[in-house]
C-alpha cells in the first residue's frame, strides 16, 4: 500500500510541475505577445509588390495597388503578403495602415500557419500596429489578412507589413519599386539544351505536357524556343487558350510602330484559323497564335523550321500536332531579315504573365527532344542547364526550380513552395531512342 501510495503522490507532483510549466510557458508568451519592436529595427515588406488577394468574392472591389492594399470594403476578401526566411523561429509582426474618414475604425484578423491574432485600426493617417509573435519555418512565409468589423465604409488602406526577430535572418521579398510588377508575376525559369552537334540545324522537335491542375490562368509553357523567337501553348482566361508562336524583330524597339520597314517581321503564311500582328513591351516583333483548348495532362508535339533565304533573310516556321485537327497544323511561317542563319540557342520557359496570379503555382514537363540536321541527320538532346530571369537574380523573389523527372526536364514556379535548386545547375536524361516518324513533303 505504501508504494501504491508513493506513486500515486509522484504521479500527482509530476501533473502539477507539468501544469505549472504549461501555465508559466502561456504566461511568458502573452507578455512577450504584447512587447513591441521599434519599426526602425524591423524590415517592411510593402503590400504593392509581395502581396495578392488570395480570396476575392464576386464583386468584391479590393485591389493591390503602388500603394498596397486599396478599396478594402469586403469582409470576405483575403488578402496574403508573402515573404522569404532564413531560418526556423519567432517572427514579431506589425501592420502600417489608416482608416479614413477619421473617427473611423475597425478590426481585422492577421493570420500566419493557422494562428490568428486580432488588430484594431483606427488612425485617419498611416501608423504602425503591434500584432504580435508567430513561430514559423524557414522558406515562404505567407501572412492572411481578413477584415472582421468597421464603423465606416472600408477596413483600411495597408501599405505595409513590418517583420523582425530571430527567424528574419536572410529575409527576402520585392523591395524594388522597379520589380514590383514583376514579382507579383513571379520569376520565369528556363532550359537551355545542349546540342549534340555542331552542324547547321534545320528542325527542332519537342513533346510539352502540362500536369493536370497545373495551368493555372495567365501561364506560358514555352516549348520550343530558338534565338529569335519562342513557340509554345498559353492560359489566356478561364475560357480562351492559345498555341502561340513570335519572332523578334531585329530592330530593338518595346514600340512596334518604330521598327522601319526593312526591319519588320513578314508574313510568308499562316495556318487556318490563326491570328497574325505584331507584339511588343518585350522586344517586338511578329506574333501568331491559334485559340485551342488544349487540355492538361496531354502531351503535345512541336516542330520548328529555320531555313535561311538566300537572299539575306531566315523563314521560321512552326506547327503543332493537334490530333483532333487531322495531325500537323500549320501556325504560321515568318521571315526575319538581315540575318542568314539556322537554328540557334534552343531553349524552353516557363512564365506567368498576369500579376494577379502571381501566388499561384505551375508545372511543365518536357519529353523527346531532337535536332535535325540541315544534312537530314536526326540527333537526340539529353542534357541541359536550368537558368532563371532578372526578378530571381535580384532576389525579389526566388520560388522557381527546374531539374529532371522520369526523363523528363521540368520547370516549376509560383506558390511560394521554398524548394531551391541553384540556377545555372545542370541536368541530363537518358537520350530518346526513337527519332520523330515526320513526312515533311505532307507539311502544311
């Protein structure tokens, strides 16, 4: 009985040093949940570059402006800023905002990992709130912001969210007005092949297959791009996607009504159905495109032809193999002047082009490439280097990796995953064995 009593009283000890601890640990963290930082030692991720509206109901009028987080009125939008960590730890968190008219104001949630804490705005002009302390990974860390009660017509106008403390060290996110734009799009990411010759190239051959949930709206796949020009399948809308294929001009203009006449792009043809025009804000040149819905989870063939002229000019031409079309269709064939050449730096890329859906991610796998030789002389590709953009070199934003899967090369950005793979990184497959079956006298 004695020892039965002796256990009973350790047992009951160890509950109550084990409760005391608990109760002490929730004690320590509510002080320290109410000590603030001075914003001068804190860094301010602005909300114009690094933030998104992750949940937008119909109708809702929110937007991410220069200024950051603007026509706040729905209590429903959700808004998330998103910025990088080096390391494991506690993050102090405060919000610059202002509520107008004056003698409003208003209460919104701020939530990081499923904790959330309430903030109550009231300044008529931008000051600095104290949020308080959430524990966090290293990598992206993504911060929701919900608006819960107003006296007046909007929430806030949020320009900023400023972070400090341990987990801060190595941070990263958009601090660049100049790149704003661009990391809300997020950086691009690229294959270079390797070709395994050094005589003149006259067809490049490739298979794109874009995984299923993975064509988020706004996303290029890049499958066969060369050095003036690129041919791939976009997400245009939740309604619209396109087979696109450019050339650039020579002249190096954004404006294509500057390019002089004997430096514009001309149109030799164009298959049934497609658009031809001009593009331009990067670089300009001649632009087709075919609308098709094509379907993720599919494969796609591509074939690009650069023959040069003989009279000082390059024809590139591009088709795309859509079965349900009766098999080669013909996009377009444009001649490019002053340059007498084939074909050249062979890539592919993966971008998003719209900023809204810069928080949404995508995927692409590309399969079976091959060179064909001026000479006829099929030859596979099997090695390339995985290169980023201007916006992942500046470190404005750094979510894109590529490398090899099941022998196939991918590339992925968007969504903020924290994954790295060192650009410039090189990548091989087992080389395809079975050379393309393509009769080109049939070639539309």
């Amino acid at each position: 009985m004695q020892i039965i009593r002796t256990i009973k009283t350790f047992t009951l000890l160890s509950l109550c040093v084990v409760l005391l601890s608990f109760c002490s640990k929730t004690k320590e963290d509510a002080i320290n949940d109410k000590v603030e930082l001075a914003d001068s030692t804190l860094f301010e991720v602005p909300l114009a570059g690094n933030a998104f509206l992750t949940n937008k109901p119909e109708r809702a009028t929110e937007m991410i402006t220069a200024n950051g987080l603007a026509n706040w009125t729905n209590a429903e939008t959700i808004s998330s800023v998103y910025f990088r960590v080096g390391q494991a730890g506690r993050l102090y968190m405060k919000l610059r905002a202002k509520v107008a008219p004056a003698e409003n104001s208003s209460t919104v949630r701020v939530s990081v990992n499923d904790v959330s804490k309430k903030v109550t705005l009231s300044s008529a002009d931008y000051e600095t709130y104290h949020v308080g302390y959430f524990d966090v990974d290293s990598g992206y860390v993504k911060v929701d912001l919900q608006g819960l009660t107003k006296t007046g017509e909007y929430f806030a106008d949020l320009s900023h969210i400023l972070v400090g403390g341990e987990s801060t060290t190595a941070i990263l996110y958009a601090n660049d007005p100049d790149y704003y734009y661009w990391a809300r799009r997020g950086p691009s990411c690229h294959m270079a092949y390797t070709i395994p010759t050094t005589d003149p190239v006259e067809y490049y051959y490739g298979e794109l297959t874009v995984p299923t949930g993975e064509d988020a709206i706004g996303s290029y796949f890049m499958s066969n791009g060369f050095s003036e020009g690129y041919f791939g399948i976009q997400v245009n809308s939740a309604t619209e996607r396109r087979v696109l294929f450019s050339v650039w001009s020579p002249y190096n203009t954004d404006n294509p009504e500057e390019i002089p006449p004997h430096l514009r792009i001309g149109l030799n043809k164009k298959g049934d159905g497609v658009y031809t025009g001009e593009f331009g804000n990067e670089g300009s040149g001649g632009q087709s495109y075919l609308k098709y819905n094509w379907k993720a989870g599919e494969p796609y063939k591509f074939l690009l032809k650069g023959q040069p002229d003989n009279a000082g000019s390059t024809d590139f031409t591009a088709w795309i193999y859509l079965e349900d079309r009766g098999g080669w269709n013909l996009i377009a064939s444009w001649k490019r002047p002053e340059i007498s050449k084939y074909l050249t730096g062979f890539h592919s890329f993966l971008e998003n082009f719209n900023p809204d859906n810069g928080h949404l991610g995508r995927r692409v796998l590309f399969a079976n490439r091959w060179v064909r030789t001026a000479a006829g002389n099929w030859l596979p590709i099997q090695s390339a280097k995985f290169t980023v953009d201007a916006t992942y070199k500046a470190q404005q934003r750094i979510d894109a990796i590529g490398g090899v899967e099941n022998d196939h090369f991918y590339l992925q950005n968007g969504a903020f995953f924290s994954e790295v793979v060192a650009p410039n990184s090189s990548f091989s497959i087992n080389p395809p064995k079975e050379a393309p079956d393509i009769d080109f006298d049939s070639l539309p």
